[in-house]
C-alpha cells in the first residue's frame, strides 16, 4: 500500500481544486441558505461534475464509471471539502450509490447507476433513526409482511438530500429484536409512494436532509435491495465508504480553514505585532499541522484498505473517522478563537468549517464510538 | 547491474568465511553494540575478530574514502552490504558518534590533516568520541554557550563546563564548542574544537538521573591545552559546522523513527498488560481504560502511517515533506504516553524501585517511564520544534 498519490491522482486532485476554486467558493454555503434554495446544491454544477467524470469515479465501466476507488474518489471529496460544496457526493455517489452496488440486483444496478453517473438521478440511503444516535442497526421502522410484499411503518431522521432523491433506500427491520444486525432489510422506494412524508430538515451546516415519516408504505417483493433480512451488511459497507469519503471532505476542510488562519495571523496586527508572532499561537498552529498530516495519513491508508478489500479496513476507517473528526473540531475551534471576535460572525465564512466539522462529527460514529469499535475489531 | 551482483557474490563469499555464527541474531540496539575507544571491553569473545576483519575491508565506515579507512564503496554497494548483514543477521561492527557524527563533520569540514589522524582511528574502533555542546547555561539557547578557549600561541587554553555529554567517562575525544570571541555576537564567536580527553584539565563526573544512573555526564575543562590545529574549519566559525551537525543529527532521529526506533513499535500489547492486572477475558472491564488503550494504539497507528507515507514520497523520489518536522515532537509524545498508560495499568505494581514484591519487568516499566520523561527534552525540545514547524512550514513571522 502506498500512501502517496499516483500521477494520475495528482492530475485528478490539481483538476478538482481549480475547479472548485473557480466554481464553488464557499460563500455559496451562505447563499443557499439566505435565498431558501429548494435543492439546496446546483444541479447544473452537478452536471458538470458528472461531465469531468466524477461522479462515476467508484462505479463499473459498464454502468459508465471509470472503474476505480475510494483512492480517487477521496482526492476529489478532499477538493470539494475546501470550500464546503454542498453536491450530494455523500449521499448520492456514496451512501446510495454503494449500497446499490454492493448489494442490489444486475437489473437495479443497470437501471439506476448510469443516471447516477451522469448527474441525472439523486439516490440516497436512509442511515439513522431519532433514537438510534449512531448504530446503524438500531432499526425501530418496521416491515410487516403483506400480500406480495410489506407495509413500512417508522421514522428515519437526516435522510441525506432526501427531499430531492430519486430512489430512497430504507431499511426496515423484517425479524428480530430492535439493535440486531440480522433481520434488517434493504427497500427501494419512490418519493410519492402513499403513506411517505419526506420533509426538509435544517441542519447547522446547511447539508441537505430530510425526516422520512412511514405509515403503512406498500412494497412488493421487487423492492427488496439484496436478499430479505440481509439488508445489514449493505448499509455498513455504504457507511463505510461514506465515512472515508466524509473523512476526505473535513480533510480539505480543515486544511482550508487552516489555511484562512494562517493567513490571518501573519497579518492581523495587534500590540504593533502580526498576532502570528506570539508563541503561544505558533505552538498551537503547530499542533494544528500535526494533527492535519495525522489525518491525511489515515485517510490514504483507509481508502487503500477499502480498496484492496484488507482485512485491516474496518479498523483503518475507524481509524480514520476518529482521527479526522477530532482534528477537525480541533483547527475549526481553533480557527474561529484565533480570528477573535470576527471568527463568531456568520457574515465570516470560518463558522460554517466549524458547523460543517461538528455534523461530520456525529455522523456515522464519532471518536469514541469509533474506538470502542476498534477495541472491539482488536479483540479487547 | 552486473557489477553489483559481482560485488554482492564476492561479499556473500567473504561473510560465509568471516561472518562469525555465534554474533548471527545478535541484534543491533544500543546495549549490545560495540562502541570501541581505548577504555573498551568486548563482552563477546567473536566481537573483536569481527570488527577487525570489517575494519580491514573498511566496512565500519562503509562510504567513507578508503585513504581515511573506509569502505569506499557507492551507496548502492552499502545498500548491499547492508542487505547482506542483515540477511545474516549480523550486528554492525562498530557504532558510535565517530561514525555518525564526527567522522562526517571531519570529511565535509576537516582539513586534510585531521582527516588523516582521526577518520582511520574511528574506523578501526580505536579511539571513541563524545560531544560537548550543552552547559548548564546553554541548553535550548546553545549559541548563549561560555565555554572560554584563550589563545595562547599554538594553543588554546580551554576552561568551561560542558553537560549531557552521554558517555564521556567512557570516550576518548570530545568535539565541543567553545567561545573564542566574546566581543562578537553569539554565534559569530564560537569555535569547533577537538579535544583529547586525556588532557590535563579535562574530568568527568557522571550525572544520576530520577530514573537512575544514566550515560550523561558533566565534562569540566580547567586550563586545558589544546592545540590550535584540533580546531575544525575555521576560528570563530564553529556555529556553521554545529549547525550542520545539528540537522544531520535530526535527520537522523526522523530516519530512526521510521526504521521503528524511538519506542513506538512495542513488544508487549497495551490490552495484554491489562488484562494482566486487571483478570477477565473478552471485553476489557474497565471502559475507561479500554478506550484509553484503544486511543493509544489508534494515535500510534496514525503516525507509523505518517512515518510510512513519507518513506513512500522518499521512494517515489519526492522531497522531504513538512510532515517530517513533527516525527520528533509527536513520536517523543507518543512514547512518553504510553510509558505513562503502562504504569497507570499497574496500578500499585508499578511504585517499586527495586527489590521485592516487584518482578523485573514492573521495575524495568517504572524506569522507563521515569527516563521517558526526558525525551520531550533531549535532542531539541518540544517547544523548540514547534517553534520550527511555526517558522518553517507555516511561515509564522518572528
């Protein structure tokens, strides 16, 4: 495993920063929320993403990909991550896309990756429940069986971009007791299905999500994605590649707020000095750098090991995720107390890395959650 | 390359003959390595054939010029003997800062004279060096440095007081600086100068650390006569090759990080150790050490990675990257951690200085720990490299 980026993933990495330097500067984190945006990303920059390839970067060539990885994938999720672009990769290229591609059928895979692919279909992967804070199966919602199929009845909370998605992937449980991971199944279903509510959330980092409400959702057995009760496996791999993925965003983006910091204390001036020259600031901007080159660290090594199927993988991403949120909260509160008081004006970009740090926080597991998962995958 | 097989065929031939068995696996740490020096005893019999029979081939100093005693060979010759040794698992012959920091101040500063006495010396393990930089007064802020040298025709004379000069009481010269201009600024007045420890003048008294004796010592220098000619490049201009010295010696902390020295590849698991003291199998009992543990192995993990991705940078031919300049300040922090975890898991266990009610390896952890609190310390501090890493990698203004 090498832990350095080939030429062609450098080319892919110089591309995607000039790109979204040009085209997505962060400020337009703030003008999608002050203007109400319906979609809340833009569907023609969407379109060009698919254009450049990106979008079909982890999928099959037969389905139009280009038939690589995580490794790729993450150095465009790293670009993306600077200036926080809010294009449903996470949920659409990531959670959905995977699951479909790791666990649905030929014909499914065949019907909904291409779309993917071209930047003409949103799918996502419902992954958390009110009460389930971050075990993927703690699955209250329920599947009854019912003639030719089933009736789903739940909650699934912060749906990513759910209120524009194509194809929603919900699981529901079909045996078993609240937490088991067995007895989980996978179901493809079409907003406007009856007894479906989907409604916008507002999160404090303006990520696009939903609150799905089901009451007796009709289902035939054609919904099923992979095999009836074997639903949990398809989630965790999605998980799992959404977190490298995520991990690769707060990457860029705490390098970019690093970087913004950085910038401000080489030119702030106060007591006649560029605040920059106070050790006791230095020394944390260097604690700051350590912990970014860390992260960097596991997030190539995790990717990799997703990759190659490694045995290590499950650890590595947990790794990862841990490393990266932590670091993450660590540069945006670091930021925001650096630039003082402006730092806590949301007329200042620099809040939203923090927010934006936060979400991915507690999303699919934080820090802790994640060592207990390694302890666990260690044997203690 | 055909010549490189010739030469790896002929060495392969001399190491079956010359290779002794009983040192095969013997290992290459500190405690086992030959130092040399006039005061030496070989605690292995095959110790000293080995290291005569590499000396003959120039192989203790393998790319060092052969006139000086060295091997001459190219570095991808030494990759290749170094490959051999460790095929064979045989220790270096000889180890020591002659041949890893004198010697290659000597070759890049030293005149041809000094050369000539010296470098053939060090390459036989004769004569043992020490360096003498830090005083009581002049630690983080060597340059502030007082060690007086007088002039006094061919002489200087040398008065002063050196520290933490590891194993003086065992070496034979010391390179040290020494103020030679107290008129001028700091740096411009320091000169480097080497110095035959049989001097007169010249005692040592070993320093005792909290975790027990230790290889430091004090060095004092009362009206020591030392000849103009031990001074290496120029009067006055010592700052430049200290300097240099310096980033040799941290390029060579970051390279031992990466082969795994510096502790942070360790024998023994954390969670194994816990369950020791703390009984049970499965799940650890205590979830606050568990995730102690877990946060160790995980923080650990991530810098061995780090560690790896820049040899893979080095590998693929690109620069060394910023992410080098905090192997020192990190990998010491990680290492004084775990030391820490280890003692906390003992609990009572882990109170005893010697003698019974505490077997060897529970006294063997405390005085790490102890010892380990230094390394934040020695070597450039960790204040001092984050100071660097704000000035160099981040461009922090002064």
């Amino acid at each position: 495993m090498q832990l350095v980026l080939t030429e062609d993933q450098e080319l892919l990495a110089k591309t995607a920063r000039d790109f979204v330097a040009a085209r997505s500067p962060v400020s337009r984190v703030r003008e999608l929320r002050d203007r109400g945006d319906a979609t809340g990303f833009s569907r023609a920059l969407w379109k060009e993403m698919a254009g450049l390839g990106w979008l079909g970067i982890p999928f099959a060539e037969e389905h139009g990909g280009a038939g690589l990885g995580m490794a790729e994938l993450c150095v465009v999720m790293e670009a993306l991550g600077r200036t926080l672009a809010p294009e449903p990769f996470l949920s659409t290229v990531l959670l959905g896309g995977q699951a479909l591609r790791l666990g649905a059928s030929a014909a499914r895979q065949a019907e909904w990756i291409p779309r993917i692919v071209e930047g003409d279909a949103i799918v996502t992967l419902a992954t958390s429940e009110p009460r389930g804070r971050f075990e993927p199966c703690h699955v209250e919602t329920h599947a009854e069986a019912a003639a030719g199929g089933f009736r789903l009845t739940g909650e699934k909370s912060q749906v990513l971009d759910g209120h524009v998605a194509d194809l929603l992937l919900v699981p529901a449980r079909t045996r078993g007791a609240v937490d088991d991971a067995a007895g989980i199944t996978l179901f493809a279903l079409r907003p406007g299905a009856p007894g479906l509510t989907i409604e916008r959330q507002s999160r404090i980092d303006g990520r696009n999500a939903a609150l799905l409400r089901l009451t007796d959702v009709r289902v035939s057995a054609a919904d099923v994605v992979g095999e009836p009760d074997g639903g949990a496996p398809i989630v965790e791999a999605a998980i799992a590649r959404a977190s490298v993925g995520l991990c690769a965003e707060l990457l860029g983006a705490m390098q970019a707020a690093f970087e913004r910091t950085l910038d401000y204390l080489r030119t702030r001036v106060q007591f006649d000095a560029p605040i920059g020259s106070f050790q006791a600031l230095k020394h944390r901007a260097a604690r700051e750098f350590i912990a970014i080159e860390l992260s960097r660290s596991a997030v190539l090594a995790a990717a990799r090991a997703v990759d190659a199927g490694d045995d290590e993988a499950a650890r590595l991403v947990s790794l990862a995720k841990a490393q990266c949120s932590e670091a993450a909260i660590l540069v945006a509160n670091e930021s925001i107390q650096m630039h003082g008081g402006i730092g806590m004006t949301d007329e200042h970009d620099i809040g939203f890395y923090l927010k934006r740090a936060r979400a991915a926080e507690l999303s699919f597991g934080d820090a802790a959650w994640h060592r207990r998962r390694w302890a666990e995958l260690s044997g203690y | 390359m055909p010549d490189l097989d010739v030469f790896r065929a002929e060495l392969q031939s001399w190491l079956a003959g010359n290779a002794p068995e009983s040192l095969r696996g013997r290992g290459s740490s500190a405690l086992d390595g030959v130092w040399g020096g006039r005061k030496w005893v070989f605690d292995h019999p095959d110790q000293k054939p080995w290291l005569e029979r590499c000396a003959g081939r120039g192989f203790t100093a393998p790319t060092w010029p052969r006139e000086y005693g060295g091997g001459g060979l190219s570095s991808a010759e030494a990759k290749v003997l170094a490959q051999e040794l460790a095929r064979l698992r045989m220790p270096p012959p000889l180890i020591g800062f002659g041949l890893t920091m004198i010697g290659p101040t000597l070759l890049r500063f030293g005149s041809e004279e000094q050369k000539r006495e010296h470098l053939p010396r060090i390459c036989r393990g004769e004569i043992r060096w020490c360096q003498g930089y830090s005083e009581p007064d002049a630690g983080s802020d060597l340059a502030s440095l007082q060690t007086r040298a007088v002039r006094d025709g061919d002489h200087f004379v040398v008065s002063g007081h050196k520290v933490w000069t590891s194993y003086a009481d065992e070496c034979d010269w010391i390179f040290a600086l020494v103020r030679t201009d107290p008129a001028a600024r700091k740096q411009e007045g320091i000169t480097f100068l080497l110095i035959d420890m049989d001097t007169p003048g010249v005692s040592v008294r070993p320093i005792k650390l909290i975790s027990g004796s230790s290889p430091f010592c004090e060095t004092l220098f009362d009206g020591v006569r030392v000849p103009v000619r031990n001074v290496v490049a120029e009067i006055d201009g010592g700052w430049t090759v200290a300097k240099a010295l310096l980033g040799h010696e941290r390029s060579m902390i970051a390279d031992a990080f990466g082969a795994g020295a510096g502790g942070t590849t360790r024998r023994q698991g954390l969670a194994e150790l816990a369950r020791g003291y703390l009984g049970g199998t499965g799940e650890l009992a205590d979830p606050l050490l568990r995730d102690e543990i877990a946060r160790m192995e995980m923080d650990t993990r991530a810098f061995l990675l780090t560690v790896q991705r820049s040899r893979d940078a080095a590998k693929a031919g690109q620069q060394p990257g910023a992410e080098t300049s905090m192997f020192k300040v990190h990998g010491t922090e990680l290492n004084m951690r775990r030391n820490e975890l280890m003692v906390r898991i003992a609990g009572p266990q882990a109170l005893g200085w010697e003698g019974p009610g505490f077997d060897e390896e529970e006294l063997a952890r405390t005085r790490d720990w102890l010892r380990s609190r230094g390394n934040s310390i020695e070597g450039g501090t960790s204040e001092i490299q984050l100071n660097i890493i704000a000035k160099r990698v981040l461009g922090l203004p002064d």
